[in-house]
C-alpha cells in the first residue's frame, strides 16, 4: 500500500471540483451567449447607420428588452447583406436589422436583393426620419444651384456627383437630378458615405448628395456649402437652403421621406416584436436621445408595428414610382 500522501489528495480534490466546476460553467456559459441580441447594421463603423444603432444600445435599448444587444456590422451591397443575413435569421428574438429605408428601394434597384422587404421582415418601429442635401465644397465657383445646373449643361459627365453606392438612395437622388435638369454628370461610388464626403472636400468630385447629419459640421466650419435640400419643404436645420423643387429641379424622388427603422425576421411571434417596440419607444421618449438624433439631422419617430407597416407598403409604391422614372437597374 503506498504511504497517505495529504499534498497529492489535496491536489486531487481541487482538480476533481475544477472539473465539476466546468462542467457547470459551461451551460451557464451556453445560457450567457443565448442572451445576447444582435442588431445588424448593413453599413460600415462611423456612418450614420452605426451611429444611429450605437446610440440606441448607449442610450439603455437592451436594459429595456432585457437582453445584451450588440452592434453586428454586416457591410456590403448597399445594406443587402445585412438585409439577407436577418431574413434568414431565427425568429427568436436573438436577431434585428437596424435599417434606413434603403431595404425599400434595393428591393426595386436590383434584380435579385434576396428578400422581400414585406414577406421577410416584421416591422418593429420607426427610429426617425432624415434627409439628403446636395453639397458643393465651400470654394467651388456655385454660389447657388442655377450655377451648378449651368456648369453641368456645359460640361457634361466631366462633372462628377459622389454616392456611398451604387443604388444607394444618394446615387438615385444624383440620377433623378441628371433626369430633372436634362444633364448627364457622372455618377462615383464609393464604400461609405464618409469615403465619398472626403472626395468633395478634397475637391476630387464635383458635389454629392449627403445625409445632413453627416455635413452640418462641415459646412458650419466653411469647408462645404449646401445648394438644395431633397425634400418636400425647407427645412430647420437649414432654412436658407432650397428645396429641389424650389430650385428648378423636380422629380418623383425628391417627394420621399427617408427614415430609419428595426425589423424582426418574418414570423417572429408578437410578444417578442411588442417587447422590442416597447423598448424601442421608451428608448426613443428620452429627451437626451431625441437632442442627440436632432445633432445628426433625425426627426423622431414612435410608431407602432402597424402604423410601422402601413408606411412601408405606401413608401414601396412611392420609391417605385421614384426608381421608374430614372430607370436606375442594377445587378450584384
């Protein structure tokens, strides 16, 4: 019989109860992952998407539905791949998408988006709507949009206009203004809307049309200036700068709200997408959040799921309307 060793039993039992130890951790580790939420977002860090999606978990979205959220960025295709990755999601309240209304018009753009922006998603609620501006850099010789709509009748596709993407709502708002005024400026996207802001004020592009919550701090340091607001009346942020239609430029495109909103996969059940919409609309009824969406040129919204789905279906048949009157057809 060899000799009680207490230092080597010792050392057996902690091995056995580490062991055992693990063994329990590891479901509670399982049960830790299953907790968390992802919110995808279709664009890269920085731009207005993230921005938007970060400021929503900062602001206590996931102590409101009582989960840990995490910002998942899926970029590419003009927020295609997001759009796809949540469509094909579980619908067990793990997975969100956190959109603008790109998932509308991508759905009419391309021949195959790989989803059905009203089959494949439940409307979870609206976060706010924005709007774009058509930006020149502050020393380009327009003082006003006649001057840059002239300047483009003489020069043609040498003058260029900048998009964070091929379909994107700033490419189709570039096209629409080619149909409006009969001029034919060449169209430069870019992976971002922040890459192809930095063309403009680098004066490697001629102008482009831009979420105003991205260049409100440019052009308040003087390094760009706004020619036209696409939307259907002036807005406050901005007063002194026209609407399109007030400019001389009208077109189908220029009558559409851009919003952003949260989508569920298609059938995930009720209670989860109220529970989220709950969470939501608390979250969006913060006056530090509304302070902070109004910094980066976002009106609040808080509609419910069903007022969520009544715009999308009217807002499909405006960006059809939109989208047929500059031809704008694309394929991956």
């Amino acid at each position: 019989m060899k000799p009680y060793n207490e230092a080597a039993d010792a050392l057996r039992r902690s091995l056995v109860t580490a062991g055992v130890a693990s063994l329990i951790a590891r479901p509670a580790l399982a049960l830790a992952q299953s907790d968390i939420v992802q919110l995808t977002v279709g664009f890269p860090p920085g731009g207005p998407s993230d921005i938007v999606a970060r400021l929503l978990l900062d602001a206590g979205l996931g102590e409101a539905y009582g989960r840990r959220f995490i910002v998942d960025n899926r970029p590419g295709g003009g927020g295609m791949i997001a759009a796809r990755r949540v469509a094909r999601a579980a619908p067990d309240g793990h997975s969100f998408l956190m959109t603008p209304s790109f998932l509308l018009s991508n759905a009419l753009v391309y021949a195959q988006p790989g989803y059905d922006p009203l089959k494949d998603f439940t409307p979870v609620g609206a976060i706010g709507s924005s709007y774009l501006v058509l930006a020149v850099h502050a020393d380009a010789p327009f003082q006003g949009f006649a001057d840059l709509a002239a300047h483009a009748r003489e020069k043609g596709p040498e003058v260029s206009f900048v998009s964070p993407g091929a379909g994107s709502h700033h490419h189709l708002a570039g096209e629409g203004l080619n149909r409006s005024i009969g001029v034919r400026m060449t169209h430069v996207p870019y992976k971002g809307e922040a890459a192809a802001l930095q063309d403009v004020l680098g004066r490697q592009a001629t102008c482009g049309f831009f979420a105003i919550g991205l260049v409100q701090q440019h052009v308040g340091a003087g390094r760009l200036r706004l020619l036209a607001v696409a939307a259907l009346q002036r807005m406050p942020e901005v007063p002194n700068v026209p609407t399109l239609r007030e400019a001389g430029a009208d077109h189908p495109l220029f009558d559409i709200v851009s919003w952003f909103g949260v989508f569920a996969p298609a059938r995930t059940p009720d209670a989860i997408v109220r529970r989220l919409a709950q969470a939501l609309d608390a979250v969006l009824g913060k006056p530090a959040v509304a302070q902070r969406l109004a910094e980066f040129g976002i009106r609040p919204w808080r509609l419910a799921p069903e007022e969520f789905a009544g715009l999308l279906v009217r807002d499909l048949a405006l960006w059809k309307k939109g989208i047929e009157a500059t031809d704008v057809r694309l394929a991956l």
